[in-house]
C-alpha cells in the first residue's frame, strides 16, 4: 500500500488523474464535497514536482478535463461539439491560475503567506470567470457545497466565494506543511479547517429566523415540456397554454397572489409590436384577461422579439421588413390591472445564447467575412427588472442568472421580498446537469436570507428558506403543480450589503503577489556575478 501511495505522489500522470476524479466526485450529485481538499493538496503536489509554470500548467490540464467531464458530461446533450468544445476549453482556463500559484511557490517566503498568495491566485481566476463573455461559474469550488448547507452558513457574509478561500488556503497550508513541517504552519492549518464550519455552526445556533413581514400564496407550475419539439410537444401553442392552465387550476385558490411558469413555457413567440402576429397578440391577450381573473401576477418564460426605431437600434441587430430587432430569452409578467412587464435574460449562456465578443469579433471583421448580425443569436438584457407582487416585488431569474450571485444582489437591493427562479432544464436530459442546477439555488438562499421559488420545465422544482433547506422538491420529467406560502422578507446580509469584498479582497492579494514575483525575477536578471 505504502509503494502504492508513493507512486501515486511522485508520478505526475498518477496525480492529475487522482485530480480530476476527486474533483469530479466533490460534486453534486455525490455527496463527497470534502474530497476537494486531498484534490488540491494534490494539484499544489504538481506544481512541486514541476520545473516550469508550463509544465505545471501541462501536468494539471488533463486532471482539469477529467473533472469537468465528470461534473459537466452533461453539456453535449445540447450540441455535442458545443459541450466538448466548452470542457476543453474550461479545463485550459483553469491552467491559469496554476501557472500563477507555481510563480508564488518559487518564492522565499514564508510558509503562511505563500499559501494566502496562492489562494488569491485561485479566488481571482474565480471571479474573472463570472465577468466575460466566456463565464462559467458552475465550477467555482462553493458550488460542490451546496447540499451540505449547514456547514457553510457564513457565506450570508463572504457569498460563496468564503468556500473557495477555505478549501484552497487549507490545502495550499497542508502542503505547506507537508515540504516543511512547521509547529506555526500546522497551527494555522488547524485554525483554518476548523474556524469555517464552527462559524456555520455558531450562525445556526445563534440566529433565529428572520420574521417575514407577510407571506404570499405562491402556485408553481411544472408542465414537462418537451423541450425538443415545436410547441413543447403539442399541436399548437394554444394547446400548450391549456395545458399550463388544467396544471394551474386545481392548484390555485381566489388567495393566491402569483403563478410562476418555468423558462420557455409560453410556446408563442412574443414581441413588442401587436401586429408581430396573430398568435403572438392572441396569446398575450390571453394571458391579460387570466390575470384579470385570476386577479394575481403570472410569470411566464417566453421568447420576445423587441422592434426598434432605425435610430434607437442596438448595435448588430437583426432586419426585417418591420424594422430591426433582437430576440430575447425573457420572462413576462401579467398583471390583473397593468400592462405586462418583461425582463431580458442577462447572463447568458456561452456558444448556445450568445456569440462569446460578438461585438469585438464584428469591429476586426474588417473584410465582412461573417455576417455577425444573424449569428449571435439572442440578445443581452441589461438591466435587472423584476416584477411587482402585492406589497413587494421579485425577480424571475431565467436559468443561469441564477448562479452569479452578484447579478441576484441587485434584486435583494432593489427590494425582492423573495427570489424566484424560472428554467428548463430540460435540454440536458436526466443527468447531473438539472441535479446540481437545483442544489446551487440553495446558496442564493443563504448568502441572501431569502426564499427561494423554483419554477423548472422538467424539473427539479420547489421550494428553498433562507438556511438553504428543501421545504418542496418535485420529481423530475413529471407534469405538476403546488401552492406554498412564501415568506417575505427585508432583512439584508453582510454579503447583500458589501457584495463581492472577498474577492475583490484576493485580487489585491494577487496583485501584491505578481509584484514580489516581478520584483524576484528583476533581480534575478540584475544580479552581478560572483568574482573570486
């Protein structure tokens, strides 16, 4: 066994293989989370072993496809060159902040703030990676937490993020210990493992529910569309309305105030101009007249097609003979006594809704070899609009809003009394995809001690408090309905209120640490040689 564990430690294939499987077992739906500490202990064994940033980066690159493979499979469900091409390309990003932790290690210093140096590296690569065009949150470290939410409570003060710091600084402070067994060193180590899960534990203990103001009466939809077929599988648009209505009916009572239905569930495509077309005009004036009766807040996902004049056109828009335009992944609200709302999606997903840099790509395009009007598919929403429900108000985050935390603190600012996700999950199929999509809204429920209402085309739908708690989860690829009394809240946590402090934090660390390897590396190239 010991020969074993010796080959495994000193051979680098052995090693980032045994990267990316723990990785990819630290993940929803396996409930082994705390195997990401061995896996970066593991990683920062690599970096040891190498002679180069490169070759560091070289030797991780596979264990980092290994893991997302695992983790994100799932992915070319929807277009096969589209998923592979993404884990590809994931796994290569994530080579840099390894590359950066291998310059941190080369330095004199001392066991501690190496460590704290390289834990920056990871954070920063983190949070970069929720800001571009290519972002992809799904494997930040905090989301492998996310069905153990008892244990990382604290994050109502660093978001998710504190996750990421408490994983990567405790391995990067075991391997610390580990070239150089230190009394100080394993102190620390000690202190760090610990300090986060007791915090979790002394917020659970300490805190008590926040009293909601009021509750609402909440029904929400689950019709189990199909996703691959026109009109979810039905004959026509209206009947796929119909069938949102015989799920909502036996379900809905004349005290329900909003009726959530998931991502895409209207079939008709909507615009902002009447004359679009019929069915387009017919369905929202459909929609109007069951808000009226219904005398409550519908919201609906749907896909909208918004008309401009020529002079207040986006750049790169589509043309028709009604003037341009850009689709958008959107959802509507209905009201019993106002005009609808609409909300455009932001954050959307890379290669499937959007042309990563379309506009940059479009600006070099000089000799027009694309026409990058038709190929960036949907537009880009900007701002977060959210929907007005009785006294308060809340959000419909549309799929992958739902996983960048600071796109759902603008809603907590702006008042949402609590937070509604609509999706369709269903173009992954029955993998891990719709699992782990389910288990990260339980985060957004701690870093913002809000409840959370999930609406999901396929499934999972339900419903999540505030300690990011189950109190509803339906089964997947069913059709289904349920009524919840949500609670509402005002309260704002440290996280609401100071957002991102965390990261923003480890990129100054990152920036201190790139000028002490600038530093080293000048007077390394400076140095007079010895003479005898």
């Amino acid at each position: 066994m010991k020969n074993f564990i010796d080959y495994i430690w000193n051979t680098k294939w052995a090693l980032t293989l045994s990267v990316g499987l723990l990785l990819g077992l630290s993940w929803p739906p396996f409930p082994l989370p705390f195997l990401v500490f061995p896996a970066f202990l593991l990683v920062f064994r690599i970096i040891n072993l190498s002679s180069s940033a490169r070759e560091a980066a070289y030797w991780t690159y596979p264990g980092f496809v290994l893991w997302n493979i695992i983790t994100t499979y799932w992915l070319v469900m929807a277009t096969v060159a589209g998923g592979v091409a993404a884990i590809l390309a994931n796994a290569a990003v994530m080579t840099v902040p390894v590359m950066l932790q291998y310059k941190m290690q080369q330095q004199k210093l001392k066991p501690w703030l190496i460590a704290l140096l390289q834990t920056g590296s990871w954070i920063s690569y983190e949070y970069f990676h929720h800001q571009w065009d290519l972002a992809w949150p799904w494997l930040t470290i905090g989301n492998a937490w996310a069905n153990v939410p008892s244990l990382v409570q604290y994050i109502s003060v660093t978001g998710y993020w504190g996750i990421s710091f408490w994983v990567i600084f405790s391995a990067a402070l075991a391997y610390q210990l580990v070239k150089k067994p230190l009394q100080s060193t394993k102190i620390t180590l000690g202190c760090v493992l610990a300090v986060f899960p007791l915090w979790s534990v002394l917020i659970s203990l300490s805190s008590t529910p926040t009293e909601p103001e009021t509750t609402q009466e909440v029904v929400v939809v689950q019709p189990n569309f199909d996703s691959y077929k026109p009109d979810g599988g039905f004959p026509s648009p209206y009947e796929a309305h119909d069938h949102l209505l015989e799920l909502t009916e036996p379900v809905r009572t004349d005290s329900t105030q909003l009726v959530v239905y998931p991502e895409n569930a209207i079939q008709a495509r909507m615009s902002n101009l009447d004359s679009f077309n019929n069915t387009a005009a017919k369905t929202k004036e459909l929609w109007n007249q069951r808000a009226k009766r219904w005398r409550n807040t519908i919201i609906a996902g749907a896909t909208y097609f918004q008309f401009y004049n020529a002079s207040e056109a986006p750049p790169l828009p589509y043309y028709s003979d009604r003037g341009p335009y850009l689709p958008f992944n959107s959802a509507l609200s209905f009201y019993p006594n106002k005009s609808m709302d609409v909300y455009r999606k932001h954050n959307l997903v890379p290669i499937v809704e959007r042309v990563p840099f379309v506009h940059f790509l479009n600006a070099i395009d000089v000799f027009g070899l694309v026409n990058w009007n038709n190929a960036q598919q949907y537009g880009k929403g900007h701002q977060a609009d959210q929907f007005t429900v009785g006294s308060t108000s809340t959000p419909a985050l549309i799929c992958y809003d739902s996983v960048f935390p600071n796109w759902v603190r603008e809603y907590v600012q702006d008042g949402s009394g609590y937070l509604t996700i609509i999706t369709n999950d269903g173009w992954w199929g029955n993998t891990s995809g719709h699992e782990q999509h389910f288990a990260y809204a339980r985060l957004r429920a701690i870093e913002f001690d809000r409840w959370i209402v999930r609406s999901a085309n396929n499934g999972i739908s339900g419903i999540i408090s505030p300690d990011g708690a189950i109190k509803v989860e339906t089964e997947y690829w069913t059709e289904t309905a349920f009524r919840y009394d949500v609670p509402v809240l005002t309260s704002q946590t440290l996280y609401a209120r100071f957002g991102d402090w965390l990261p923003i934090l480890m990129l100054l660390t990152t920036g201190i640490g790139i000028g002490i390897v600038l530093k080293s590396h000048f007077q390394k190239e400076h140095e007079v040689p010895a003479t005898s």
